[in-house]
C-alpha cells in the first residue's frame, strides 16, 4: 500500500495494530506484538502512545518481542534498542514490565546458543506473532538478518554488514563505536508472524524495496522472503515506492 506521506501511513499501521490489541482484549486473548526499531517505527509507536493516553488503549495484555539487539551492548547504553523502546514506547504506556522481550546483548557468548533457543521457547509459549512490525535496511536485512541468511533461520547472533554499520555510525558517534555482531529474530521467526507489516520511507529506500517486491526470492535479499507470506503487506510513502 503507498501512502504519500510518512505520517498518513504510520496512523494506518497504529490504527491497525490498536483494533487488533482490542480485539484481543474483547475476546480475552493474549496479544503477542513482534516489534522493530530505527527511524521507520517510531510515527507508530507514538500514534499508539496518543491511543494510550487519549483514547484508553490498555496494553495490559500484550506481550512483546523485539526483533533484535546489538552485541555487546548494554540496557543502559543510548544507543541500545533497549533504551530506544522505553524512550520511544514501552515508559509511556501501561505494559508490564515482565511481558517485554527485548534481546539482551548482555549474553555472554559462551550462552548465546542456549539464550537464542530460549527466546524462540518464548515466543511460541506466548502463542506465537500476531503481528510482526518491521522495517527493513539498505542491505535488505529485516531485523539484522543480513543477506546470507536462511529462510529456515532462527533467533541467532550475526554479524554486521559493514552498510549497516556505516548506516548506523551517525548515532554511535562514529563506525569504529558501532558494534559488529548483532542478537536477531530469524527469517523463520518473522515468517512465523500470522501477519507481517514492513514499513519503508524515503528515497534512500527505494532501490531496495524495488529488489525487496520485484526481485527473485534469495538469501542475497533477505526481505525477499517475505513474498510467500501469506498475509503480509508493504506500507510505503510514495519516495520508498518511486521504483516500482
Ligand atoms: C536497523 C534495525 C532494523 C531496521 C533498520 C532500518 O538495522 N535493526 O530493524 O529496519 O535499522 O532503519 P531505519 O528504519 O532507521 O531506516
């Protein structure tokens, strides 16, 4: 779907996972959100900050994963996705703090195998993804699954491209601080969402969401994957959707 604005779309994807935390709720279901970071989300995540505060929505029962985390990383660090969430999310609303799943870059690499494993056994203890929100890099990495990765991938450590890195040096104050390996969902995790939105905004993003809906499904762009899913949708301001 191609909106013409940034701001227009990200209300639509709110609006969208708000009906479904209710419908949820109505029916006394858990709700189970997979969610992203970087620049893409965060219209979303305060439209549904404003729902919270002004329209009552309760997240009392969702539970949350997020897709990924930097490695080694802090809570405390700003520049962690840890801190990202309760900046942007997670401080303002009225989850539980104990049904927040952020990846924890504090692992230490002798666990990480075991801790990855845990973190899938969560997800599906949980009841699954309802919804996975994702945004997608230069590389077409969703989450940071880089080009390389598997369809049949799990949560997982990986390591960085070196355009995500250049990407991401600005906020780490130069490439030299951006760490190398990365925590991530896998492509298999993500595939697992019973639905999948993938925002996209901007020029900057055109030629790989181009390559992303038009290219041959392959591990070269991992978002490719995402094709066969069965219900998953590209919600796109009219820059991201210039190429197609
Ligand atoms: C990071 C995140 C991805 C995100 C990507 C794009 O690499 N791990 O989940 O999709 O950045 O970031 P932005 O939305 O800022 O363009």
């Amino acid at each position: 779907v191609q909106f013409s604005d940034s701001q227009s779309a990200s209300l639509e994807v709110a609006a969208e996972i708000a009906a479904l935390i209710r419908e949820k709720a109505a029916n006394n279901e858990p709700c189970v959100l997979g969610l992203a970071t970087g620049s893409s989300p965060i219209k979303v995540y305060d439209e549904l900050v404003r729902l919270h505060r002004e329209e009552g929505l309760s997240f009392k029962h969702v539970t949350t994963f997020n897709l990924d985390e930097y490695h080694p990383m802090t809570r405390e660090n700003i520049q962690s996705y840890h801190y990202f969430m309760h900046e942007h999310l997670f401080d303002h609303i009225d989850i539980p703090a104990q049904q927040i799943n952020i990846p924890d870059g504090q692992v230490k690499t002798e666990d990480l195998h075991q801790y990855c494993l845990g973190y899938e056994e969560k997800i599906q203890q949980a009841g699954g993804l309802d919804f996975q929100l994702l945004g997608i890099g230069r590389t077409g990495h969703i989450g940071f699954n880089e080009p390389g990765s598997h369809y049949n991938s799990g949560t997982r450590m990986i390591t960085l491209d070196y355009i995500t890195r250049v990407d991401a040096a600005p906020s780490f104050l130069g490439i030299e601080n951006v760490p190398r390996k990365a925590i991530t969902m896998g492509i298999a995790t993500v595939r697992s969402a019973k639905r999948v939105v993938l925002m996209g905004w901007g020029q900057h993003k055109a030629e790989i969401i181009k390559e992303t809906v038009e290219g041959t499904i392959d591990s070269h762009v991992p978002a490719t994957y995402l094709q066969d899913h069965p219900n998953c949708t590209f919600v796109l301001d009219d820059e991201a959707a210039s190429e197609l």
